[in-house]
C-alpha cells in the first residue's frame, strides 16, 4: 500500500485555504472602496465563502462541487468501484414489453427514492392518459407510502408472499438499467451533459428519453422496410 500522507495533505489544504481567504478579503476591501465593483463580484465571492466553509467542517450541508456548475450534487453509491457520483437524480419508466421510455424527469436536491414514487407515477398518468395497474421497482423505493387498490407496486427481492408469477415480474426492474447505459451512451454529445444549469438538467433527461424512443422507432421502421424487400427481391418459387 501506498502512503497516503493525511497530515501532509491536510496542511496543505489549510495552506490554500488560507491564500483564499486572503485573496476574498482583498476582493472585497477593494469592492467597498469602489462600489461599481461590488455587483461583478458578488456572485463569485458567495461561491468562493462556500468552499471556504466546507474546507473547515467537511459536514457542512451547503458545499460547492463544480464552480461553473454550482448545483452539481455529490450522490452516495455505496458500490465499491464507484462510491460516488456527481450529478442529480433522473428517474425514468419503460413500458412493461415494448420498453418505451414512457417517463423521465431531473430530480435535484438528493431526493429519497421512495419519495419521488408519487411524482413519476402522475408524470406516466399526465403523459399517456393511462394509469399503470403494475409498477416494478427496485428496494429504494421502500417506503413510498402509496396506497391504492388499482395499482399494484412490486419491490425487487421481496421475500414474502411470492408467487411464481410475481417473482418472474419482479426482474423486469433490471431491463431499465441497459436502457439508461444505451440513453447515455447512444448518442453523438456522449454521456456528458452539456447544457448548463437545473433547468438544462430537466431538458437532457427528457431528451436522452425523446432520442432513445426515437431510435427504437426508426429501428422498427427500418426492419419492416427490410421485410418488405426481401419479399420483392426473393427469388420465386416455381411449380414443375
């Protein structure tokens, strides 16, 4: 193993720390003095307190990941090769057999998954005029707190109470993770979001969904046009 050096690396962030606060204070004498200064820097010199807050108490709730992207998130994986992601919560729902991504919304503020269940599901009615009578989902929806009789909500890797139909219904939660992987990658711009704020969050969700569908169509469209001239250019059967 390495030496991961902490004290050396601790003393060398309150040493940056410390030229931060130094270079805010004289920004700031500066914008007092010459108050047509103040407004150009206000927004930098809130970025800049925040990271020099959450240098000192690393617990601190308001932190700043990226300074050109200031709602960027640091979410908790708990896997081993990747225990964090920085980003926001997309949520998206594929119909049961076809696979048509039939929802997808942006979810900011770290949001319990649970949670969001009631927003998805309104997202689904308001877009396709259907309410779903089945959802699958995976166990961080536990404790989503929907009752309804007509909807049946079915957690992966329940225990209890299962049923040879319900246990084969249960793993269609995983056919979402390839369709993600194929939203991201699928495309000419890559996985990277390249639009800026919340509001370019909301939009590349939606459009990662809008191109995956798209593509799905086209690829139908296409083999039926296959089909079709395979049977003309086939070569005929004849009698003798």
């Amino acid at each position: 193993m390495a030496a991961r050096q902490m004290k050396r690396a601790r003393k060398k962030i309150k040493e940056v720390r410390n030229y931060l606060g130094r270079v805010m204070r004289n920004i700031q004498s500066a914008a007092d003095r010459g108050r047509m200064l103040s407004p150009a820097f206000e927004e930098a010199l809130g970025k800049a307190e925040i990271i020099y807050n959450q240098t000192l108490n690393p617990k601190s709730k308001t932190k700043l990941y990226s300074w050109h992207a200031p709602e960027v998130e640091c979410i908790t994986k708990g896997k081993a090769h990747k225990k964090y992601e920085f980003g926001c919560k997309a949520s998206y729902a594929t119909t049961n057999k076809s696979n048509f991504i039939i929802g997808a919304m942006a979810l900011h503020g770290k949001p319990y998954d649970g949670h969001t269940l009631k927003s998805v599901l309104s997202q689904i009615t308001q877009l396709t005029g259907i309410k779903p009578r089945e959802v699958q989902v995976d166990l961080g929806y536990r404790g989503h707190g929907i009752k309804d009789d007509d909807m049946a909500i079915i957690l992966a890797r329940r225990k209890r109470g299962i049923t040879p139909a319900i246990k084969k219904r249960m793993k269609r939660r995983n056919a979402i993770e390839p369709i993600i992987g194929h939203c991201k990658n699928d495309r000419k711009v890559g996985p990277r979001n390249w639009l800026k704020g919340r509001v370019g969050d909301k939009i590349n969700a939606i459009s990662m969904a809008i191109g995956f569908n798209m593509r799905k169509i086209l690829r139908k469209i296409f083999l039926w046009l296959f089909e079709i001239l395979l049977s003309l250019f086939s070569p005929q059967k004849y009698q003798w």
